[in-house]
C-alpha cells in the first residue's frame, strides 16, 4: 500500500510541475487536476505545499513572477481585437 501511495503522490508532483510550467496558481492548478485527473483539491493542495516548504526560493521566485505578469498584462476582457 505504501508504495502505490508513495507512487499516486510523486505522479501528483509531476502533474503540479505541468501546471507549473503553464504558470499556474495553486487554487487554478487544483482545479485543473481536479477536472481533468479526477485528484481531489486537498491533495493537490497538500502536495503543492508541501513542495512550497521543500523549494522556498523557487516559490518565492515563481510566485513574484506571477504576479508580475499579473499587473503588467492587461485583462483579456480590456483586450481589442
């Protein structure tokens, strides 16, 4: 059991890290792998921190980025096309 355990949660990781890589937030990813993996948000939310307390810097760097992003994109609603 522990094993199956130990592999359910290193697949939960490498599907955080694709959210990662297409910048999401915790709550956007939750949702993503709730909807598409069938993975309950309280798991992806326990692993995305658990992964926070591993990779401090990383995070700090990652959230900082996002935000960034955040305020210097204009809304797609605001958006012209």
């Amino acid at each position: 059991m522990a094993d199956s355990s130990a592999s359910y949660i290193h697949m939960v990781h490498h599907l955080i890290e694709k959210c990662l890589i297409f910048n999401m937030s915790k709550e956007e990813c939750m949702e993503a792998l709730s909807k598409h993996a069938n993975i309950m948000p309280a798991i992806t939310s326990t692993v995305w921190s658990e992964l926070e307390k591993e990779n401090k810097d990383f995070f700090e760097s990652y959230n900082n980025t996002r935000r960034d992003h955040q305020t210097q994109s204009p809304s797609s609603s605001s958006s012209s096309c």
